[in-house]
C-alpha cells in the first residue's frame, strides 16, 4: 500500500515538473526600459583616396603605347621616371625634321658659295673695266697728237667704259641685293626646321613622365579597361595614367543606392572600419555628395550616387587604395527612451505596447518619434523601468488599456509629422520643446 501511495506521489511530483517547465518555456520575452541613445545608421564600402594628389596624364595630339609603367605602390623621389610612352609615327617625325635641318643647312652653304662666286667674278669684271678705263685714260693724253678719227674713237672709247662701268656698279648693287635676299630665305628655312626638331623633341621628352613630388606612385584606371593601367597598353589624351597622393590627408570614395542618397547630408559623421588594419578605426564626416546620378551598367535603370566623406582622426592613418568600411551616422539622439519595434503595435489606429502589470500586460498607447529598423524612440507613453512584452500577449494576459491624456494627445497632434515610410511621428525636440511627460497617467 504504502508502495503504491510512494509511486502516485512520485508521479504527481514529475507532472508538476513538467507543468513548471512547460510554463518556464512558455515565459513572455521581455525588454527593460531605459533611457539611452538612439542611433541610426548605414553602411557602405569604399576606397580610401588621398584629399590632394598630383596625376601624370598621357600627353595631348595622339595615341601611345605604354612601353615602361612603374609598379603600383612604389615609393618615389621627385624626378624619378615613372612611365615611358612610345609612338613610331613621333619618332619618324622627329627624325624626318632633323633631315631636313640639315638639307636646309646644306642648301645654306650652297647658297652662300654660289653667292660668292657670282659676286667675284662680277667684282673681277668692275675691275677689268677699271683698269681698261685707266688704260683709255692715258691714251687720251696723246690725243694731241693724233688725227681727229683717233680722237673720236679714243672718246668713244672712255664712254663705252664709263658705261660699261655703271652697268657694272649697278649689276653688282642688285646681286648683293639679291644675295642678301637669298641667304634671308636660307637662314628662314633654317630657323623653321630648327623649331620643328625643337617641336618634335620636346613632344618626344613629354613621352617620358617624371614625379614632381615625392610620394608612393599608384597606377590609374585604365579608360579602355576598367582595371589599373598596364605596359603594352594603348594610352589616349588626356588619360591619368600615374597618381601620387599626398599621404597627409585622406578621405573615402564610395557609392550608395538612391533610396540611402536621400538620407545623407554633408555633415554627417561617419565612422571607419579597414579590413586590412584590424583593430583600427577612424572618424570623420560626409563632405561631398553628387547631384547626378551614374548608371550602375548600361540601360540600368539602377542609378549610383557618389559620396565623399573625410578621414579626421585615425588611430593609425590609412593609406591610397585602401578598402574601408563607412558607418554613417544618420541620426544620433541621446537620452532618450529607445524600445525594440518589434515591442510597438497597430491596433484600431493607435500605437500600443504591453506593459508588464503584475501577471498581466496592460496594453499602453504611445507616441513615437524617430525610428529605424530595429529601435524607435517612444516620445509620451513609458518611463524609465517599465517592462514590455517582445511579442503580443495572448488575450487572457492582457489587461487594461491604458491611454494617453487628451491633453498631451492634443499637444502632440500639432507636431506629428509623417515619415517616408508613411508612418506618423514626432521629433524628440519638439517633444522636448512641448514640456510633455514621457510616463503614462494611470488610474
């Protein structure tokens, strides 16, 4: 007997147990209410870029092949080479005015001894003719002695060589005049191929690229390619082909979708995470965001904008090309009341939540203000240590239902606004700015 009574009691002991258990794991999860700070963020990945940076572009009026590219990531003295450029039709060119410098230099001493030789012989000929006017000239002193047709031919004589004279003054003033002329022309064409070697030469100079600065040299991305510049590759005006930042101040290069462009504004701070430096971090804030959006491929109807954001205090600076994760600060309000969103209900237009009351939940109306995906700020409705239910109670948990003032209801009329997502809410300024109370007024 006593055996049996020891069994029926032993088996109502494990059936409270169980009961206990099922009740235990049937518990409602709950949330604490506090104060804190309500903070709503984005994330977005991007490249760390120097703020100022000296680019080397390929050089103006033509093609080139890329015949020598430094490595990415190469420390560099002002003055170093750092890309080599090469193209066959410059060179012909180049050579073909230095050819012609020197057919033009040629043609110059040509000109200058045939000038010569035309003016000697022509000064050879003024002189003969001196001299026969000087022979003429002492004859005519014997004219006194001679017939009167001597004397005439002797006259004849000393005019034809005073003619003969002018012609030859005058023939010679016109070839100076002409050589003059000729050697001008000469000397031209010599200027003229001169400045074409200059042209083509210093165009050839152009095609070898030096860093004005010291810094680390990083190749650009290619126009034809999407990817970083290689050798071998064909290189257009004005395309960057090397950059040197200035490692002294860096920012972050990213994109976002339309829908999270609407939520930034410069000023924004931001907060930074590097993949390849753990345990560093950096701060910083939103300086730039693009007015146009960019296609993210051809006919897509998906449209990036991009975004620039500083890089002020850094643990450790982080350097060009780096990847970065940005966390920025959309909204960040402190001492507030911040609940689970999943703790707010819709019901009949009003939003609730349950409030833990002894065994029950009484169900709460509030008010909301700003609110992400995760947390909402409760302007009116909790205070402080308040419990509330994660989950909606089942009907025989809840209890009363609890609402807000007229009073403070009215107030917060005027100030509700609806947000993007069609939701109504208020600021937590305004509601600091109304004097209203945050706790419940309970009976």
């Amino acid at each position: 007997m006593n055996r049996l009574r020891n069994r029926l009691l032993s088996l109502m002991a494990i059936v409270l147990l169980m009961a206990c258990n099922t009740h235990k794991n049937d518990s409602m999860l709950t949330y604490l209410v506090a104060t804190s700070t309500f903070s709503e963020s984005l994330l977005a990945d991007g490249t760390v870029e120097a703020v100022n940076s000296r680019t080397l572009v390929c050089p103006e009026s033509d093609e080139y092949n890329i015949k020598f590219l430094i490595d990415d990531g190469t420390l560099v003295k002002a003055g170093d080479t750092v890309c080599i450029l090469e193209n066959k039709q410059l060179v012909d060119q180049y050579e073909n005015a230095i050819k012609n410098l020197e057919l033009s230099k040629a043609e110059y001493n040509k000109i200058q001894a045939d000038l010569a030789l035309d003016l000697a012989l022509l000064e050879a000929q003024v002189k003969n003719n001196e001299a026969q006017t000087s022979i003429t000239n002492l004859d005519s002193a014997q004219l006194q002695y001679a017939s009167p047709t001597q004397k005439k031919i002797t006259e004849l004589e000393l005019k034809i060589a005073q003619i003969q004279k002018e012609k030859f003054e005058h023939k010679l003033s016109a070839v100076k005049r002409i050589n003059q002329f000729e050697i001008r022309k000469a000397e031209l064409r010599i200027r003229q191929n001169e400045n074409n070697v200059k042209r083509w030469k210093e165009q050839l100079l152009q095609l070898v690229l030096l860093t004005p600065i010291d810094g680390l040299a990083m190749r650009s991305i290619s126009w034809v390619t999407g990817n970083k510049v290689i050798e071998g590759e064909t290189a257009y005006p004005p395309m960057p082909l090397i950059e040197i930042p200035d490692l002294s101040l860096m920012r972050l290069a990213f994109s976002v979708s339309e829908t999270e462009y609407k939520r930034i504004k410069v000023g924004q701070k931001v907060e930074y995470t590097f993949d390849a430096m753990p345990g560093n971090s950096a701060q910083g804030s939103i300086t730039y965001r693009s007015s146009v959006g960019r296609e993210l491929s051809r006919n897509s109807k998906v449209k990036l904008f991009d975004m620039q954001a500083s890089i002020d205090t850094a643990a450790v600076l982080p350097g060009a090309g780096l990847s970065a994760r940005a966390r920025i600060i959309i909204t960040q309000i402190p001492d507030t009341i911040v609940v689970p969103t999943v703790a707010i209900f819709d019901e009949d237009s009003t939003k609730v939540v349950f409030v833990k009351h002894g065994n029950r939940y009484n169900k709460q109306e509030i008010i909301t203000a700003e609110s992400s995906q995760k947390e909402t700020i409760v302007a009116a409705g909790l205070q402080p240590g308040d419990v509330l239910a994660l989950a909606h109670p089942k009907a025989s948990q809840v209890g009363k239902f609890i609402a807000l003032p007229a009073d403070v209801k009215q107030k917060l009329s005027k100030l509700i606004r609806t947000n993007s997502n069609g939701t109504d809410s208020v600021s937590p300024s305004e509601v600091n700015s109304a004097a209203l109370p945050q706790q419940p007024i309970t009976d």
